[in-house]
C-alpha cells in the first residue's frame, strides 16, 4: 500500500469500522489494504467515463462525492446521490460486471481506497461474509434513491429541500454538516431546482428564525417548523 505506517493504521482503522467489514477478520482486512491503493480528490475532480468502474473499485474514506447522470445531447444532469465516508462505488458493476451509467464528481477534497477490481473479486470470494453486508447496503441505497426519486414528483421544491435539511440535521448540534462544501449549484441540482431558489429558500427560512444559514454552517433552530414545511404539503395533498 502507498502509505507510511501511521496512515496505514488510521486508514485500517477506517476500514475496519466500516459496516461492511466490521465481520471481517482482522488478517483479511490487511490482505485487502495490501491489495489497495490511497488516492486523494481535489474538489471539483470529475471520472466523466463510467467504464473507469469496470475495473477499480472505491471506498471513500473521506470527502464527498456525488453520483449524477449527465445526457451528452442536452448537456442536462441530474444528481441522484451524495457519497460520504464509508460509501462505496460501484456495487453494480462488481455484481453484474456491465458499466453502470453513473458520473461521479467530488464536491470537496476526498480520500478513497482503490481496488482493482478482480483482486476484489477474489478477495470477496475468500471473505464471503461481505457478501450479506454488500446487499444490506444495497438495499438501503435503493430505499434511499427510491424515496428521492418519490419526493421528486411529488413534492414541490420547498417541501423538498426542508426534509432534505431534516433528514441530515444532526439531532444533538442541530447542524446540517452535509452542507459543508456545497455550493448553491451543488445542492440546486441535488433538490432538483436552482442556485436562485435555494438561496430563496434560505433567506426566508432565516427570516422565519426557522435556520441561521452562512458559508460555513448551517444550523436549524426549529426543528419543528422545518418539518412543517414538508408535513403539511403531505397532510393537504
């Protein structure tokens, strides 16, 4: 691995409390950090060609990155998820082998794990345990993008944005850390709206004590209110 012994124990580390290794012997985890190489993102570092996951795999052990889907002819993109520590990409294509039409993006400086991808495959096959963890994951991302893909039809852009503050307040801060490093543009095309609505949307939830809002946090003073910006369009519709 390309590390000194101090971030190689940090990133073991990492590894190790990830769900979807905390079953594996301690021995396997380092045969799969031999295997591996450290890579660091800077923000804004794009893999444009999906076929780049045919044959690596990542773990991200820091950072942000988000998975879109971009159309060559109108130049028109939409994110369909944000990937923090401990996600990993791609599980459908270490499963079925077929590129997966997905483009990823850091939105802040990010480290990943990378694993060429047959070594993982021979890797997963000694450590078959992994195996039931990569599925519960899965299962979750697909509620997850499920329950997106819902609100998208149909909930209107405030009621939108005020469950995605909700869902990733931290209940004991009150603080929306996902927004760190996320810029009006970034959050716009991941509410599906726009720059202009988001800072709308912001400005009044201020001016309502609802949130204090600046560049570097975010922090919901009611919480109760907020959740009333989606509960009610749910209870009226």
């Amino acid at each position: 691995m390309n590390t000194d012994l101090e971030n190689y124990a940090h990133y073991k580390g990492i590894i190790s409390r990830n769900s979807l290794f905390r079953d594996v012997k301690a021995e396997a985890v380092r045969q799969l950090m031999d295997c591996a190489s450290i890579q660091i993102w800077p923000k804004k570092t794009c893999i444009p060609d999906p076929s780049h996951t045919l044959y690596t795999f990542y773990i991200l052990l820091s950072g942000k990155i988000k998975g879109f889907v971009f159309d060559d002819l109108s130049g028109r993109n939409i994110t369909l998820f944000l990937l923090s520590k401990d996600d990993v990409f791609d599980v459908f294509t270490l499963e079925h082998g077929r590129i997966h039409n997905i483009r990823y993006e850091t939105l802040s400086q990010s480290v990943v794990l990378s694993i060429p991808l047959h070594k993982l495959k021979e890797w997963i096959q000694a450590n078959p345990v992994v195996t039931t963890a990569l599925l519960k994951y899965t299962t979750e991302k697909m509620c997850a993008l499920e329950n997106y893909i819902s609100e998208l039809v149909m909930d209107d852009t405030s009621a939108r944005f005020a469950r995605f503050l909700h869902n990733h307040m931290d209940a004991h801060s009150q603080r929306v850390p996902i927004l760190n490093d996320l810029n009006y543009d970034d959050l716009g095309a991941l509410i599906g709206t726009t720059r202009t609505i988001i800072g709308r949307h912001f400005l009044q939830w201020r001016e309502e004590g609802i949130l204090t809002h600046s560049k570097f946090e975010t922090v919901i003073k009611s919480p109760e209110a907020l959740r009333d910006k989606f509960l009610n369009k749910e209870l009226n519709s």
